[in-house]
C-alpha cells in the first residue's frame, strides 16, 4: 500500500502538484497543477465529459458563471447551513473544527458536547476553550466598488446551483425528453478551516456534477442504473480497482432531510477510507428552491400527456482532485528498487517516449527526430528524452507512467526496427517502425 507522503514527494519532483503560490512560501489549502498535473488532470476530466455526455443522447453540458446572484444560495440553503463548527482556544487564539477534535463527533456537535469530551487544544496543549460557533464556509466578496451588503457576492461552493439555474433555459430552447442530465465541471470554493489531507480537502477545488432529472415515479430505477454506471466509469475509464470502492449506504438518520437514498461511494486512499463520490436522490428540493425564490415556474410540461409537474433529480456528483488522487495512488507502485505509476493508457500524461540511444551520434538523433513526428502525428501525446543515460530515462518515465519507451539505436539504421520497453513489465521487444 502506497503511502500519502511518497506520492506527495512524487508529485512534485516530477512536476504533477505543487503547494499553491510556493514561490511565496506556499498558501494554505491551495495546490497547483505542474505540466504533468494538468495533462493527467485534463485527461480524468476529458474521459468523464466524453463518458457522460458526449457518448449518451440524454446529457447536455452546461458551463455557468462562478459569481451568481447572491438569491442562488439563499434558496439553495447555503447562507443558511453551509457551516461547520468552528471552536477558538482562548489562549493561543487558534480557531479549529470542533468535530475534527473529538473522536466519532460529527458536524452537528454542541458546546456542551465538545467540553464534556475534554480535549486539550493541539498548538498550546492548554484547555480553555469559546463556545461553538457556526463558521460559514462560503467565501464572500463584494461585485463593484461599493463594499455594502447589496454589493455581496459568493465565490460558488458547488457547481450544482449552476445547473439548476439554467434548468429552465435549457427545456425552453432544446426541448429535451425526460429522464435527462445536464451535466458541468468547473471550480468550486470552500474556506475550509483547516485544509488538509494534500488535495483532498482543499479550499478550491473542481467539481463535475451532473443532475439528472426524471419522473418522480422513476426515481429509484434510474438511482440504481446511476449507480450501477458510475461503477463501470470508475472501474473501466478510470482503472479504479473495484475492490476500492465501497458503496456506503448513508442511513436516514444522517441524510439531508429531502432525500430518501444518498450512498457515498468511499475509496481506499493511501491514508484510509474517504469520500470519493456522493450520489444523492434529491427529490424536487432545488427545482422547488428555485420556484420560490425565483418566482418562475419550474414544471416541465410533457409533450405527448399535455400533464405538468416538476421533475425529481438524481445527483451523481465528484471532486476532481479526489479522481486524481485515487486514480495516482492505485497505479503508484514501488516493485524491484523502481517506483512506476501504472496509470491506465488513456490517462497516462505521454503515451510514448522516444530517445535516441546515444545523443551525441548525429545519425541516431536525426532518426529517432523522424520517429518523434512520426509517432506525434499519430498519437499526440509523446515525449522526447536524450538527458542523461537510458536507465534515467526510464526511471524518469516509469515515474510519470509513460506505458512505452522507444530507444533508437545502430540497428534501426539498419534494418528500421526499434527497441520498445514496456513500463509494467520493464520487457524490452524489437519491433519495426511501422508496427508502432
Ligand atoms: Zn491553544
């Protein structure tokens, strides 16, 4: 089993993640994507898009501005219950999560409970502590010049109210038949109060979200066909190992009051059991939400029946970063002295590497130049190396996933055939240039 910190380590010496604005010293629950980051990240959210939307007739993307009209998230309840507990020591004056201080705790601890459990502030040791206070998480701006509160505006702390926004937009101008989705990635902010765990809780993050809406009577086939779908993307396009994800049941006790079935779908990351998804039957909660706040109706009225009603919604909804992180700690493995990520080929930042055996033979550089276009032409995503020797190179390569090195050598000038490694079984073939 990998561990957090390896691949942290990894991540930045090859140029995947680096702590936000570094330079600087680094700026808490930020991360940003270096060059292989962003091509791995791309990929993860390209095959999802394709997935979900381009490949099904029922999914239509939506892209919505981040700053929305401030009524969006009264009627969203964000303004509201979009808090956590926060808890401040009042010697040292450090402000924490009061749940994450005590063992089993949830979001919905009180004073009472928090000081009953006794614990002992973890910068000074000391235990005097405020009452709990709700923290709301939403980051707070102001549009305009004018710093008052009609001037307030939300950096969006999910994608979600975007949809939902333009819910009627889309139905008045492409008309679309029940059950459909409409689908949207894009940044989404949290003031965490204490970001932690890498990117796993972070204070931006990207989210893709889709809403699905259905018949109210149709709920629980389409919820189980959501689910069941979900599993083959995280399994077959995104090469999760199925043994990882664990369909969590939440239990009515712990669910929004609207839904009648949530199930997060947990994954086993490198430091334990954590959310990677959440599927969540939302019943008419946001259409209604947005009913009333907005003053328009929301029903949808059926082409072929005549009869009008407002659909239900089945919420499929994931964190990127969350992706990226199960998907770099299933293919990181540490095997014979080597550390290799196994990334799956459609995620892998390169497909191929191409390198000349020795970079100071003019012969072998001009010929594995014309490989590289070759290749480039036909696969896009190919790498270049001459640094260093070869065993550096495809330790370099190993490291960033790339599944095959192609090395170009005395024999290729002779007879046009090539050496090609192969990164999980470190074989290495003869193969003729055009078999690539
Ligand atoms: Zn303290």
């Amino acid at each position: 089993m990998s561990k957090l910190e390896d691949i942290v380590s990894l991540c930045k010496r090859r140029g995947f993640i680096f702590p936000g604005s570094d330079v600087y010293g680094g700026m808490a629950g930020t991360w940003d994507f270096g060059p292989l980051g962003v091509s791995l990240k791309r990929k993860i959210m390209d095959a999802w898009w394709h997935f979900w939307v381009d490949q099904r007739d029922d999914m239509y993307g939506v892209d919505a501005a981040i700053l929305m009209n401030p009524k969006t998230w009264v009627a969203s309840g964000h303004v509201a219950t979009f808090a956590d507990p926060l808890v401040e020591c009042k010697e040292c004056h450090g402000r924490f999560r009061a749940d994450k201080l005590v063992n089993g705790a949830t979001e919905s601890i009180s004073t009472e409970e928090f000081l009953a459990a006794k614990v002992k502030c973890p910068t000074c040791k000391k235990e005097n502590w405020s009452e709990i206070k709700k923290f709301n998480m939403m980051f707070q701006t102001h549009v305009g010049p004018v710093e008052d509160d009609s001037a307030i505006a939300y950096l969006r702390p999910e994608t979600a109210q975007g949809i939902f926004t333009n819910y009627r937009n889309v139905v008045d101008t492409i008309y679309p038949g029940l059950p459909f989705g409409l689908a949207q990635q894009g940044k989404a902010f949290r003031n965490e109060i204490s970001p932690r765990d890498f990117i796993l809780r972070d204070r931006e993050c990207s989210q893709m979200e889709i809403e699905y809406f259905v018949r109210p009577e149709d709920w629980e086939t389409e919820f189980e066909k959501m689910r069941q779908l979900q599993h083959q993307f995280l399994e077959d396009v995104m090469g999760l190992p199925a043994e990882k994800i664990h369909d969590l049941e939440v239990p009515p006790e712990d669910r929004a009051h609207y839904s009648k079935r949530t199930i997060d779908m947990m994954f086993d990351y490198p430091n334990g059991e954590e959310e990677l998804m959440g599927l969540v039957y939302r019943a008419d909660f946001d259409l209604m939400n947005v009913q009333r706040e907005s003053g328009k109706s929301m029903e949808y009225r059926d082409k072929n029946t005549g009869e009008s009603f407002v659909p239900h919604v089945i919420e499929p909804s994931i964190g990127v970063e969350r992706l990226f992180l199960a998907v770099l700690s299933s293919a990181y493995a540490e095997e014979e002295g080597r550390i290799v990520l196994k990334l799956p080929e459609n995620l892998a930042p390169y497909n191929y590497c191409v390198s000349p055996l020795l970079k100071n033979k003019p012969e072998l550089v001009k010929k594995a130049r014309e490989v590289y276009e070759l290749l480039k032409q036909k696969y896009t995503f190919v790498t270049w190396d001459d640094s260093g020797n070869i065993g550096k190179r495809y330790k370099k390569q190993d490291e960033i996933g790339t599944p095959k090195c192609v090395v170009i050598d005395f024999e290729t000038l002779e007879d046009g055939s090539v050496t090609v490694r192969d990164r999980d079984t470190t074989e290495q073939v003869r193969l003729k240039i055009e078999a690539l």
